[in-house]
C-alpha cells in the first residue's frame, strides 16, 4: 500500500513537471515572437 501510494505522487510529480516545462517552452515562445515583432 505505502509503495503504491509513492508510485501514485511519483505519476503527479511527473505531470506537474511535464506542465512546469511546457509553460516555459510557451514562455520562451512568446518571449521570441514578441522580439520578432518588435523588429
């Protein structure tokens, strides 16, 4: 049971993590669409 609830918090973990690097791959997209702009 307590190994099962470790795998459980280990899969949120991954999709937080999965989330938090997509937000800052959109972050930096932005960030290169917004210098192309201002070209």
């Amino acid at each position: 049971m307590c190994s099962n609830s470790r795998k459980r918090v280990e899969e949120d973990y991954d999709e937080v993590f999965v989330v938090e690097h997509a937000l800052e791959a959109i972050r930096e997209l932005s960030q290169e669409l917004d210098a192309t702009a201002t070209e």
